[in-house]
C-alpha cells in the first residue's frame, strides 16, 4: 500500500475544491505530498545518527483572474485543508496582477505522459533498520580491515506526489529510492563512493566500501604537486560535481532575465562536438515525476547536440512569451525562476576508466570534488577542491596520492577540452542533483592552489 | 502542544528507553519576492510535527512524525525504539551524555512588530517601491527583491522532567540589482548577498534596514561595475567590509570549531577540522587583537543562534572560542562535551525543524569589536577593499578558503580610490588570522545572520549568526579566482 492513495487525493482535491468554491473561487491547483524516509549514518566505525521520518505537504494556488499565490501545510485533516484554501485565496486577492498569468493547465494540453519506468521497488520501501545496519556493519567491517576509519550512510525511502487542478488535471506519481555512501579515512588519506537507485538492491554497499578503502591505502603519504594546468580523470561524480552546476541556466525565463551564461551567446558549438546532454525523464537511470510544477509531461530534450546548445527549456509562461510550446520544465507556480532541466543524461564514450587513465602520459585522477561555487556567471567559472581520493597519473597509471586542490575552472572551457569519456553511469555526488554522467578525461584543467593535506 | 510532547515522552518511556526527549514543533513562514516590477513569490507554510530520541541499548535512535494522534505518537516511539535497538547491532560504546540540570520555562523572542500582523500588501508595495527605484537605472536589466519571515514555537520535553517552551521569530530582507552588459553579468545586492540580513526580530528589521534610500546607489553600482578595472592579482593588505568578514568567520572559525566534526561525525559530507584536540589552548589561531565568541545569550544581540535552551535542553552560554589569538573552546554537545573533559555541554545542538535530529551547530560565531576608527582600519598606502560576498568555499578540513565579493575598491593612502570589479581572494586560516592587523570598533559591528548553513545527513539547514566590524589583513593573496 502507497503512503498515499490516488482516491485519497482525489478526496483532499474535493474538499479543497469545494473550501475555495464557498469562497466563491472556482480555479485551484492543489500539490499532495507524502514521504517516508530512513537514514543510518555511521562514523568512527559505528551508527552515530539513526532516523526516520514521515511527512505529508498539502500545497494550494489558488488563481483569480491574473493573481495567483500558494499556501502550504502538512496537515490534511478537514478543517486544515479549508484553513489551507482560505489562506491561498487571502494571499492570492493581494498579490500584484500578472498580465503574462496564464488559466490552469487543461489535461490536454498537459499532454501524455510517455512511458516511464517503475519508479517504485516495494523491497525498498519494507528495508527495516536491522537491513540498513547489518548492511553497514558489514561495509564498516571492510574498511576496519584496512585499517581505515568508516564514516557513511545507508538511506531509504518512498514518496508520493501528487497534483490535480479544478480544470480536471490528475497526475500520480510514486517511487522509491536508496543511498549508501562512504568515507574511509586513515592517517593522512581517505577515500570515498557512492551509489543511488530506485532500489537498495541495485547497490552493493560491499563494492562501494572496497573502493573506499582501496583509495585511503593507494592515496596514503600524500606528496605536494605546483598548482597548474593538468590533464585530468574526473570519475563520473566529480563530473557531476561540476557540470551539474550550469543546468540552471538551461532556463527560458533565465535567459530572458539576462542572469544566463547563454544570454547573448553565439550558442553554435560552444562546447566540444563530442559533448551531448538531453533531459530525459523516461530514462531509465533518472528518477523523479514526469511531470512539471503545473503538470505539463515532461518532453526529452537535447539540450547539447555535438557541442552546440539545441534545446531550452519552457514552463507555459516562458513558452507563451516565446511562441512555442512548453517542454514539461515548469516549477511549482508562483516563482521567479520559470523552470529547469532535472533529469540530466550526459553522452559518454567508449572507453573504460582504466583506459582513460591508462591514456594519460601525466594528469590528475579525482574521485570527487567538493564545495563548488560560482566565481563568475557568465563564464561559469567555478572554485571548489578536490577530496577523498587525488592522485598522479604517471606512466599511464594513478602513482601515488597527492594533496588536495583549489580549482578555478570554466565549465564552458571545459566542456571544450574533453578528451576521452566513459560509458555514462547515474553518478551520485553533494554538489549537485545526481545525474547519469560518464567519467571525462579534460586536458588544461586549472589547479591555482593546494591545500595542507 | 505541551500535552502532545509529554504524551510522546510518555510513549517512549513506557518502551523502556534510558533517555529520551521530544521537540514538538510548530512553523510558520511568509515568502514573499518581486522581480521586474512583478509579485515574483508570494506564499505562506506552515508544519507541524513531533520529533522523539531515545537512547536503548547504550545506542540512539530517533522518529519524527506529522502524526500527533496518540496512535501517531505510539508508533513513533515504537519507530524510535526499534531503530536505537538496530544502531545497537553496529555500535563500540554506550551513549555517555554530561549531566544536565532539569530545565522549566516559556520564552518568545523579543518581537517589536510582529511580522505577520503587517499586511502583505504593505510589504508588497515597499519592495515594489524598491524594485521601481532599481529598475530607473537603465543599466540594471534584473531588479529583485525579498522578504521572509518566520515564526517557531517548540516544546521540548525529556526524561531529566525538563518542559521549555521556546517561540524565536525571525525576519529576513534585501534586494539585488543585476546588470548585463556584453559578456559580463555584475550584481550588487544590499544589505548583504543571498537574501540580505536576517535577524531574531519582528518587522522592526525592515524599518531598519532604509532597504528604499540605498537602492539607488546599488543599482548605479551594479552599472559602474562593467566599467570599473579587473581587480589585479597580487598579495597586498585586504580590507573586507562586515558582511564578508561574517562568512569569513563563518567558514574558518565557526565550522572548524564544532566538536562533532573534530571527532569525526561529519567526516562522510561536511567533513571533519583542522582543529584536532591536541591543539585546544595551543593553537594560535590569529593575532593578538582576534577575539572570538560563540555566544547564544540575549547579551549578544538578536542573532539567528540567539536561544534561551539548546535542542537538548541546555541553557544558552558564550564560549570564549579565541582569546588574545590563542585558541581556547569548541562548540559541543551532551554527548561530545566529555570527550575535552568538559563537564557540562555548552549548549550547541540545534536541530532544523521538528524532522531533524538535533546536531552541533553555530550559535552566534563572532569576532569581536577592536580598538580602531573606520579611517584607522583603511590607514594604508595601497590596499584592497571588498565588500558583498558573491562566492565561497573552503576545503573539508577548513584549512584552504576562497571567497569573491561583489565590489572592491583600490585603497590609495587611506582612501577609495578607482573601483574594481571580479575582486576575490584567498588564504590559509590561521595564516589569514594571524595576518589580522586591525578590527574596527563596536560602532561598526553588526550581527550579520547567515540563514542557509548546510550540514548533516539527511542534510539540515540552519541560521547562524555572526558578528563582525570591518578588518584588515596583511599580505593576502587577492584575484586567484580569475588566475589563469
């Protein structure tokens, strides 16, 4: 049984529906959200932190004439849901008139939702946390032999979400997902992975506890390297790290506020022929709805093609503005953003990790990189540091460990000085949403300053 | 409320747990934002739910839960139980918490006006006010404005008979002027970057902030910037403004301090420190003058860590973080506090909502005031001065940091001279520290609030605050971030 059944939605629909109706206002759009979550989290070889939640999110816009505005609770017993619906419309008679409002989308022309995957694995939703914790003390078990320290966590869940709209819109969508991840320090080194899918069964916390380890004892008694230009192997959660930090640009709205780094651009291979991104809902290792903030179906998008931006993203509003037709981008209304691509593909190679560090003479391999921020936005130049696991690559293969670095690098750059890819995998990282990513050799990588360990 | 947290607490007990509390939460926030002259955000939200922790087996296990039936209640404590008795199967160590006084008391933070008695429209028609003022500027081609509020009121109950029910308000505003020109894209944001200030206070904030009467020199800011120099690349005297000197404090001495991630409890996302136990009372952490607190007493003013009890019951206090540059106090817990020889926690657990453990977190991290006048910290032949933080990162053990500002000034024999655009620097922390030469005085100090602290797994967003006067550095090594 689902946290949350479509006929109980309908039935919050109805109740909010008629609330607003007794307010005298006819056009609302209600999101229904259910969670259940559990997280283990273990540190110094031990489950430090063990939680579980449960939540629900009941979110009204209402819409009267060109005003619109939300009211959100977690409550969903009656007299909220009216509370709820009365809150919405206050906000709603005061807000500032939108000429560019559009009515509430209609069924048709939210379009077909294309065929999409189970998102939902019951063994996961049922993991108790005797699973998660065995599961853990067997990875803390495989780093403790390598006389590592094992920090981490194992998460489970499900969700619902739902969103209905009084112009007879009804999407449904359920899904499961699971995370382990892993840092295993020694005395001077650590090493790190992580994995995610819609189901714990699809990870293996054994593999991903070996890497850890294996990378804490090869990256041991780190030795200094001159900050500089490499050649480097970024593994597919360091490209995560890093690519996925322009995406929000991909956006109509922002382009036509000038806050895109595509604003203006002569968009015609702005990055390298061998680089291809779409947006792809239905692909089989994304998650996520395949639906919008409004409800409109996710269409598949080429947002790079052989280098050159193809594809941007439109909610209705931005679609409207632009006379074309909306992609399924759309956030939740109202929002100053407009809309982004979420479900991020990244083309890979044909090469396979060992060949693409095998085909480095000298060049740095990253495992993962970390606090990543904006130093420029037009010419996406990012800062961040390497972690848990750098090494030189000598002789076509990694030699030993070095001290982490500062980089200041141009995604754009970048995105023209790929070398060689991999086949794309879904890359989990903690600097951006994960996506399915390959691992990318970049020549000119720029290294500017190392830290102390 | 209080009767749903004992009935909780109850539930818990009768399952045999050794110690247990419950935070029962109520949380309500107004969102409002404009862009263009148009309602950009406007929303209202509110949650309520109950979070229970408990320690069996030596172990901890912890269940939030939106349901406060008692049946909701019931299965909570059960959830709670059952995942304390599982981190049992792979725990080294019983729990060992220091002790703690029994705590009883209702407090609200001081609230001169009550944000949300204001009305929407009138707050809709100041930022509309300030977006119009930004926007007369033909160079600024994006003008957007902002305000939140908050409103929390939490019932913590726990077996040591401990009832406290705290209620903290909390308002937040500012706006932010773009301008695209060619192939740049510059911003000024007033009064600080990423939302603007926010503090424990009512609307009186906004009255405060003349957020309308500074818009037009951001906005002429945010246009002269494209035609202002490329700040150069060197080492020379820096002189940040108070914001900028906030998350400076922020990164490299609020972060490295907080004794989970000494210990190694963050070692998997946020990371561990530097600043290991061996060098508690060692370290010279910066130069003579470089006082620094973490104070969660109303004494410190009306900051985003300012609380009468902590979210394990534990009375507020100030910690001498660095005194006279020497090194001398971490910010810990009930459970971390023995492991210095602490013998009570000094009240830093803090949890982002009813759905989140309670983790070590900053209170209200500051430097305090020096000695000098504005002219006295500026009183250099050539120097560098930054203001408005546009970028920040440090690396996981808090030792390598960068940070980029929005403006910058060339500083020319103790006076602004030519504007500078793209400004960033960077630095080792205790390098930088020591480098401190001069701290500006109390009446240039502000109590900045940082309302997005990360940290956590699953993560958790937190407000900070942080005090700060204008300082400057010697021999700091500016405009890495555009190093080619």
């Amino acid at each position: 049984m689902n946290l949350l059944e479509q006929a109980e939605c309908q039935t919050i629909f109805d109740r909010a529906q008629r609330a607003a109706r007794a307010a005298g206002v006819d056009d609302i759009e209600i999101y229904i959200g259910a969670n259940a979550t559990a997280l283990t989290r273990f540190a110094n070889n031990a489950i430090h932190q063990n939680v579980a939640e449960r939540d629900r999110t009941l979110s009204v816009r209402a819409l009267i004439g060109q005003r619109t505005a939300r009211a959100t609770t977690n409550r969903t017993d009656d007299d909220s849901i009216r509370r709820v619906v009365e809150e919405a419309i206050a906000l709603t008679k005061v807000a500032e008139p939108d000429p560019a409002l559009l009515p509430l989308v209609s069924p048709e022309e939210a379009g077909e939702i294309g065929a999409a995957p189970s998102r939902f694995d019951s063994a996961t939703a049922a993991t108790t946390p005797e699973q998660r914790a065995l599961a853990v003390k067997e990875a803390i078990g495989i780093v403790e032999a390598a006389s590592a320290t094992a920090a981490g966590i194992f998460e489970t869940g499900e969700e619902v979400e739902a969103l209905l709209n009084s112009r007879g819109l009804f999407r449904f969508h359920t899904e499961t997902s699971a995370r382990f991840s892993i840092t295993a320090t020694a005395n001077d080194s650590s090493g790190w992975a992580k994995a995610s899918a819609v189901s714990a069964g699809a990870i293996d916390p054994v593999v991903l506890a070996r890497s850890a380890a294996d990378k804490a004892r090869l990256s041991a008694s780190p030795r200094e390297l001159p900050p500089g230009r490499y050649t480097v192997v970024l593994e597919p959660a360091a490209v995560l790290d890093l690519v996925g930090q322009i995406f929000a640009d991909f956006s109509a709205t922002a382009i036509f506020d000038q806050r895109s780094f595509l604003t203006g651009r002569d968009l015609a291979g702005l990055f390298g022929e061998n680089v291809v991104i779409h947006d792809d809902a239905y692909h089989p290792l994304q998650s996520g709805a395949p639906f919008d903030g409004e409800g409109v179906a996710r269409r598949a998008l080429r947002l790079v093609d052989c280098g050159t931006v193809r594809d941007i993203p439109y909610s209705r509003a931005s679609a409207r503005r632009a006379g074309v037709a909306p992609t399924g981008h759309g956030l939740a209304l109202p929002n100053d953003t407009g809309e982004m691509p979420i479900n991020i593909v990244i083309a890979g190679g044909g090469s396979t990790l060992d060949e693409m560090i095998a085909s480095v003479g000298r060049g740095i391999l990253v495992t993962r990189l970390w606090y990543i921020r904006e130093v420029d936005p037009f010419e996406k130049i990012m800062t961040g540091m390497t972690r848990d696991g750098t090494f030189l690559i000598e002789g076509s293969r990694p030699v030993y460990g070095i001290r982490n670095f500062r980089f200041n690098q141009s995604v754009i750059e970048m995105l023209r000085n790929v070398v060689a890819m991999s086949a794309p995998v879904r890359a989990s990282g903690e600097e951006a949403f994960d996506l399915v990513a390959p691992a990318m050799t970049v020549a000119n990588f720029n290294f500017t300053e190392v830290t102390r360990f | 409320m209080k009767d749903i947290a004992l009935q909780a607490l109850d539930a818990a007990l009768a399952r045999g747990v050794s110690y247990a509390d419950v935070r029962v939460e109520h949380a309500r926030e107004r969102a409002l934002g404009t862009k263009n002259g148009q309602t950009g955000r406007l929303g209202s939200s509110e949650s309520t739910g109950a979070g229970l922790r408990v320690i069996v087996d030596g172990a901890w296990g912890f269940a939030a839960t939106d349901d406060l039936s008692s049946t909701g209640l019931s299965a909570a404590a059960e959830q709670a139980v059952s995942i304390a008795r599982a981190s049992a199967l792979a725990s080294r160590s019983p729990v060992h918490l220091a002790p703690e006084e029994k705590h009883e008391g209702v407090w609200e933070s001081a609230c001169a006006i009550d944000p949300f008695s204001v009305s929407i429209e009138e707050q809709l028609a100041l930022m509309l006010a300030i977006d119009a003022e930004l926007r007369r500027n033909p160079g600024v081609t994006l003008a957007e404005t902002n305000m939140i509020f908050t409103r929390t009121r939490q019932v913590f109950v726990s077996s040591l008979g401990s009832v406290i029910d705290q209620t903290r308000t909390t308002s937040q505003a500012g706006f932010e002027a773009w301008a695209f020109k060619g192939s740049e894209i510059q911003k000024r944001s007033y009064p600080n970057s990423f939302g603007g200030q926010c503090q424990l206070k009512g609307y009186e904030l906004v009255y405060g902030l003349l957020l309308l009467d500074n818009a037009p020199r951001i906005a002429e800011e945010a246009v002269a910037l494209h035609s202002a120099d490329q700040c150069p690349e060197g080492t020379l005297p820096l002189i940040v403004d108070s914001s900028q000197l906030a998350l400076q404090i922020h990164e490299s001495i609020g972060h490295p301090i907080e004794l989970d991630r000494v210990l190694g409890s963050e070692a998997n996302y946020a990371g561990m420190s530097f600043l290991t136990v061996d060098k508690l009372n060692t370290l010279r952490y910066g130069s003579d003058i470089v006082n620094a607190v973490a104070d969660a007493r109303l004494e410190h003013g009306p900051g985003l860590g300012t609380f009468m009890f902590d979210d394990e019951g534990v009375p507020a206090q100030r910690i001498d973080v660095i005194r006279d540059g020497q090194f001398t106090g971490y910010l810990a817990s009930r459970e971390t506090a023995p492991v210095i020889g602490l013998t009570r926690s000094n009240g830093a657990m803090r949890a982002a909502g009813w759905s989140r453990l309670p983790l070590i977190r900053m209170t209200n991290v500051s430097v305090l005031p020096g000695p000098h006048t504005l002219d006295e910290v500026f009183d250099v032949d050539r120097g560098i001065y930054m203001e408005t933080n546009r970028s920040w990162s440090i690396d996981d053990k808090r030792y390598n940091f960068q940070f980029g500002c929005e403006i910058a000034w060339e500083i020319r024999n103790g006076r602004r001279a030519r504007m500078l655009r793209n400004p960033t620097y960077s630095g080792i922390t205790t390098e930088f520290w020591n480098s401190c030469e001069r701290i500006a005085n109390r009446e240039n100090w502000t109590l900045w609030g940082v309302p997005n602290c990360g940290k956590g797994q699953p993560e958790q967003v937190m407000g900070t605050g942080h005090g700060a006067s204008p300082a400057r550095f010697r021999n700091v090594r500016i405009g890495g971030g555009y190093g080619k």
